[in-house]
C-alpha cells in the first residue's frame, strides 16, 4: 500500500484495538477504560532530529537505524534500508474520571491512576505487540523498542539522569505529536495526563512539519506564568530550573509501598504533575 494507505489504516487499527480490545478497561475497579481515543503520528527514522536527540542525551540514545540494524542483527535477517524506515507514535491519553480523581490528591497518587500506572501500562505494550503482530502479517519488518529486552534499558547517566536507550516521549515530539513542559512531560493536544508507544516498520514515512521549539506548548517558557506542576509536586522535584529526576524518581518508587497497602497491587507511581494543572487536558492558552 502507499503512504497514505498506510497511514490511515493503521490509524484506523490503533483506534479500533483501543477501543475494542478488553485490556482498556479497569477491570479490577469500574470496568471503564482506561484510556480515551489515542493520537497517532508518524515521522522518517532517518529525520536528522533523532542524531540530534542522540547528541543531546548520550550515546546509549539509540536512533532508529541503529535500531533497526541491531535488531535485525539479532534476528539473524537483513536490516531494511534506510530510506524505507518509519515510525508509528501513538499517545494513550488517560480517562477524565481518572485525571479527575488524581488531580483531588495532594501526596500520592489514586486508586485509579495507580492502576492505570501498571494495568494501562500493560495494555500499552499489549498495544505495540499487537502492532508487530498485524504488520508481520501483511509482510513487513516491524519491530517496538520498548519491547526488545536486549536493546531496551532504563539507566541512570552522569549527564541527563534517568533516561533510557529508547525514549517514546522524544519519538512522539519527533513525530510532532506534543512537546515538552517545565516537569519533562510531553504536552499534547489531548493534554499531558497519557501512556506514548512507538513501532519501527520498513514503511517511507514522511516526517512532519514540527516546531524547533521544544518547550512552545509550555505556559511558563512561553510568558513566565502558570508553574503549577511546582505546586504540584509532593517530592519538591520541580522548580523554575526545571526537573530534578532523581529526587522525582526517588519520590516515585517510594509510593509502592503505599499502593501496595492501600490498593493491593504493586507498582511504583505518582501523576501528580499531570493533573491539576493548566496542561492536563489540552494544549494551555493560559493559566487555569
């Protein structure tokens, strides 16, 4: 199929698994979704913006090509050419009754939020596999980072702090789907509240035409306002400097014991910084 083909069917299958698939629901509560209707965009991963992003965070960062040459490699098959190489970024933006319930609490996270932290996280992942699934199908490479446990690794770097080999937030900025606040979170036109998930496929895509401003959707880099991610913050990890990641994941890893207690299951989280503030929702225009 062509690149328009491409991009609306697999558009339109991304929308339809989200919608349709039983692991978008929380079952262990309500049964409601989890995630609302997801953003999809795409970009070339030879785009000259990913050597950039390698630049910047360290040379663990993989760009897609390397990626797609280590993960053929391993495969034991020949790696597409790179003029044949594209990404598919989706964004799962979080239901309003959970932004809600999460944006009423001051310390730790919600019952709700924190089961979407593990079981929308899960279905995340459900998401990109099922993607590998259905474009192997129709004869493609296609492979999801995340996923490659050989390749993908969350580390803590002199320079940048907690990163990881394969950042999703950085592709989806890529494929112009948001861009980055004051707390590093990606604010997008359905808000900052959301999962991102990314696949690799021996598909040309164009890459879109994006701001070189990273911050453009940011209340505070635009005019000094808002900053209520700061006032947010239980674990004081963001100032006017920006986002200290050791003091936030520290603060983060230390609520699986609250969560574990008081909503019986084990997984770290927080989303504080996520709701309750100008961005949660939308694209800001100014301070809510």
């Amino acid at each position: 199929m062509d690149e328009q083909q491409f991009r609306e069917w697999i558009s339109e299958e991304i929308e339809r698994f989200v919608r349709e698939d039983p692991g978008n629901r929380l079952d262990r509560l309500d049964g409601s979704p989890i995630f609302q209707p997801p953003l999809v965009g795409f970009v070339s991963g030879s785009d000259p913006i990913f050597r950039k992003i390698k630049e910047v965070v360290g040379e663990f960062y993989m760009t897609p090509l390397e990626a797609v040459e280590r993960i053929a490699a391993g495969r034991g098959v020949t790696a597409p050419p790179a003029d044949r190489i594209g990404i598919v970024s989706f964004i799962l933006p979080i239901s309003n009754e959970t932004r809600r319930e999460n944006a009423k609490t001051k310390d730790a996270p919600s019952e709700r939020w924190a089961h979407t932290r593990l079981f929308g996280e899960e279905f995340n992942r459900k998401l990109q596999q099922h993607l590998v699934t259905v474009l192997e199908q129709k004869g493609h490479f296609v492979a999801a980072p995340e996923m490659e446990e050989k390749l993908f690794k969350m580390l803590v770097d002199p320079k940048v702090g907690w990163a990881s080999t394969w950042s999703q937030r950085h592709v989806a900025f890529a494929a112009d789907l948001g861009t980055f606040g004051l707390s590093d979170g990606l604010i997008t036109r359905a808000g900052k509240a959301h999962r991102v998930g990314s696949v690799i496929v021996d598909q040309p895509l164009r890459s879109p035409q994006r701001t070189d401003d990273i911050h453009r959707d940011c209340l505070f880099y635009r005019d000094g306002s808002c900053k209520k991610c700061i006032e947010r913050c239980p674990a004081d990890a963001i100032s006017e400097q920006g986002h200290d990641k050791q003091t936030c994941a520290t603060f983060v890893l230390s609520q699986a014991g609250f969560i574990k207690e008081r909503y019986g299951i084990e997984v770290y989280s927080c989303g504080l910084c996520q709701t309750g503030v100008s961005c949660e929702r939308r694209i800001p225009v100014k301070a809510d």
